[in-house]
C-alpha cells in the first residue's frame, strides 16, 4: 500500500466527518455536500479496493493478518453507502452526525489497515 495515499484517506475522512458535524450542529438537513463529503471516502476506499487487490501481484504484499485486512476494508466500504441511505431516508440533522461517525469510524480502519499492511513480521 502507499503510505501517502492511507493518509490522504485518513485526511479526507476527518474533514468530511467534521463537515457532517458542522452541518448537524447547524441544524442542517443532510445535502449534497455531506453527502458528497461521504461519497468521496467511499471513491477512496474503492480504489484502495483496487490497490489491494493489485499490490501483492506486483511484489507489494501485506506483511500482516490479510483476512483482518480486507475484513476491515470491506466493512469500511459498507459503511458509507449505509449511512448515506440512512442519511437520506431520515432526513434529519442527526442524519449528518451518522455520516460523521461512519466516516470517522472509516479513518480509524482505514489507520488500522495501514498498520496490517506496513507491519513487521520478526
């Protein structure tokens, strides 16, 4: 994995949860930017979908658990889409403070993962 690009993730997580608090705190309906905030975490986790799978076939592979890996990866790619749906059936301001802690919760896997991919087996 590329270590830049899990922070970007990382990066991009936060500020889009922050901007789903805000929006909450602001007593906004989920919109097109929390919304798209979420959508866009979830794009990188799909190509980080990609990478994955393509990486150990180009002398890049895992040096930790790969089944905890991509069973975090997965779970990360469910969440957004779930809380997006959630975000626009209830339609609420408490519907931005759902995107937000998906995709916070993402960030801290997506950490997760890097420290699985990057490990040091002795």
């Amino acid at each position: 994995m590329i270590e830049w690009f899990t922070w970007v993730q990382v990066v991009v997580a936060c500020v889009a949860g922050l901007v789903c608090v805000v929006a909450g705190f602001a007593r906004k309906l989920p919109n097109d930017i929390t919304v798209g905030a979420t959508a866009l975490v979830l794009v990188l986790l799909l190509v980080q979908l990609v990478v994955a799978i393509a990486a150990p076939f180009v002398g890049n592979p895992p040096t930790g658990n790969v089944v905890e890996f991509y069973i975090y990866l997965v779970s990360a790619i469910l969440l957004p889409p779930l809380a997006v749906v959630w975000a626009l059936v209830d339609r609420t301001r408490w519907s931005n403070l759902v995107l937000a802690a998906s995709v916070f919760a993402v960030a801290v896997m997506v950490y997760r993962m890097l420290q699985i991919w990057t490990v040091q087996v002795a």
